[in-house]
C-alpha cells in the first residue's frame, strides 16, 4: 500500500542508465543544499543507484551524462520559452521555468565543468 518510486513518461526512451543517474546530479536539483535532489550527497545517491540497478556508475561516464543533462535542460527553458515567445503554447508553465532556470542552469553548467 506504499509509493515505491514514481515514473516520468515524458522523455522516456532508450538510452545509457547513466543519463537519469546524470539528469538527477544536475546542480539545479540539489536546491543550493549541495545534495543530488537536494536530499542526500551525489556520492551516496551514486551508491543507492548502483545498489538499486546492480549497475557500476564509472565517474567519468557520471560527469559526462551529468554535463550532457546540464546543456539540455539549458535547451528544454530555451524552448518552452521560445514556444511562449511565439505564441505557439502560452501555457505560464512553459515561460516561468525559462525565467527562473536560465541562469541556475548556467551556473549548472559552469560548476560541473569546474569553471565556478
């Protein structure tokens, strides 16, 4: 009768593992905590993920995927709010993460490429 995990559909397809281990150890998750999701340390969500797939997470693939899923969350605010701009959805949800997440994703970006 519990919640044991919740699936995201949405950008679903098939690919590395490693890419939603990434996506999940982008900075702009961690909430100014220093904390993957802003819950525990990336080292420690490292083990949870091993422990829970019985898969290895090389730390040169980790930063990879974790750079790569930096650059496309900067694309996904660039697009929703391209798509407000044009007028294509005028949705708020899809401007207000563009205008809130541009520069934390930045920022993001910088800080796993040890550039802040």
């Amino acid at each position: 009768g519990g919640i044991y995990g919740v699936l995201d559909w949405e950008m679903a397809h098939l690919g590395d593992p490693l890419e939603d281990l990434g996506w999940s150890l982008n900075p702009v998750w961690n909430f100014k905590r220093n904390l993957a999701g802003g819950l525990v340390p990336d080292a420690v969500a490292i083990a949870h993920w091993e422990a829970a797939s019985g898969l290895k997470a090389d730390p040169a693939a980790v930063h990879w995927w974790t750079l790569f899923n930096c650059v496309k969350g900067q694309a996904i605010w660039i697009s929703s709010a391209r798509a407000w701009i044009d007028g294509g959805n005028r949705e708020p949800i899809m401007v207000l993460p563009a205008w809130g997440m541009q520069n934390p994703q930045d920022r993001a970006i910088l800080k796993v490429m040890d550039r802040l």
